[in-house]
C-alpha cells in the first residue's frame, strides 16, 4: 500500500495532508506556545512512552513465545 505524506506551511499553522485519494485526511497543526501548553504536551509525550513500553513488552512477549 503507498501512502502520501504533505506538509505545508503558512504563517501560524502547518497543514498535514496524508493520503494519496480522495478524500484524503488532513489535519491543520496550529502553533502552540509552550508557556500555555507545556502541561498538555508533557502528558501527551508521557502517554506517547507509556504506549512505546507497553508495545515493546508485547512485542518481546510475542518474540519469546515463537522460539
């Protein structure tokens, strides 16, 4: 399967366009000031390294039990 990934760029906001047909997902990304989202992105980046351990206990676990 191809995927199509396009990222432009306006003055304060970015536009992520991911698909190759119609209709395609596109999310627009508008710019964040640390000062007032610093919470709200440390709790993302923690949940994102909460799923990457889970995923690679699972992934180990499954690894292990086919030998």
């Amino acid at each position: 399967m191809l995927y199509n990934l396009n990222l432009t760029s306006f003055a304060n906001k970015m536009t992520l366009t991911v698909g190759l047909q119609i209709p395609s997902l596109v999310y627009e990304l508008f710019e964040a000031k640390a000062s007032d989202k610093r919470t709200e992105i440390q709790l993302v980046m923690f949940r994102l390294a909460d799923a990457v351990v889970d995923l690679t206990e699972k992934l180990n676990g499954k690894l292990h039990n086919n030998y």
